[in-house]
C-alpha cells in the first residue's frame, strides 16, 4: 500500500472510535440511559467488526507476517471481554441512577475508570492492525472486506 491508498483499517477504527467517543461524551454528562443505547451501538459495530476480520481479512494473513493470526485473535477475545464487562457496569448505572450530584459524578469517574483498560487496548490493537496488517494484507481483500459490508 502506498501514500495514495487509503488505510482502509484505519478508517474502520475511526468510525468505531467516533460511536466510543459519543457513548463516552453521554457518561461524561451522566446520562446513563442514552450512554448504555450508545454503548449497545458501538458493541454491535464492533462485533460485526471483529467478524470482518476473523473471517474475511485473517485468513489471508501471509506467512512471515509481523505477527501471526493468532495474535489478532487472541486480542479480538480479549477485546470483546473487556467491552462485555464495561458493558455490565454501564447497564447497572443505568438501571440504578445514582441519586445526587456527588454519587453521579463518583459513577462517572467509576465508569470512565473503566472505560480505560478497554480504550487502552483498542488503541494498541488498533495501531497493529494499521500499521502491519494493512500493509500485509492484499488490498483486494481489505477492499472486499471493508468497502462491501
């Protein structure tokens, strides 16, 4: 891939970023209920994002690439568990609003604490992708993969 195509994993990750970012921006302003809708968005983007690329893009990963499938893989469950379990966290406060300005700010900084370990290994995982794999894989398949869903 050269400087005048796209990284078509990197636009991917910034709209998914982008759904993050606007459940993240509902936490901030304690709007638990339209945080745990946003949330629930971003999930299902993101699960159909993971199977994009379990079934469509790893399975051409090329011998001797800088990291194998595997390592994708692995850090895809590992997403998808963390994003499970903040999941829960925001569904709780949802459910049970804390009542008061200083139990709702407490719930906010609880939820965006949560939050962290979740963006931070998205970020990372994010950056492998678009700085290994989208050189590696065939831009073909990165097209059929991404521009086709």
């Amino acid at each position: 891939m050269d400087g005048a195509t796209p990284n078509l994993f990197e636009r991917e990750h910034q709209r998914m970023d982008a759904l993050l970012q606007a459940h993240l921006l509902d936490v901030v302003a304690g709007d638990f209920k339209s945080a745990r809708r946003r949330l629930a968005r971003w999930r299902l983007a993101l699960a159909r994002h993971i199977d994009i690329e379990q079934t469509r893009l790893l399975p051409h990963v090329p011998e001797g690439a800088r990291w194998d499938a595997r390592v994708y893989r692995l850090e895809h469950e590992r997403i998808a568990l963390l994003a499970d379990e903040y999941a829960a966290r925001v569904q709780a406060a949802a459910a049970h609003a804390p009542q008061g300005q200083q139990a709702r700010r407490l719930a906010v900084l609880g939820l965006l604490d949560a939050a962290h370990a979740l963006r931070h290994l998205l970020e990372h995982h994010h950056q492998r992708e678009e700085m290994a794999l989208a050189h590696e894989l065939p831009l073909e398949a990165q097209r059929a993969a991404w521009l086709q869903q």
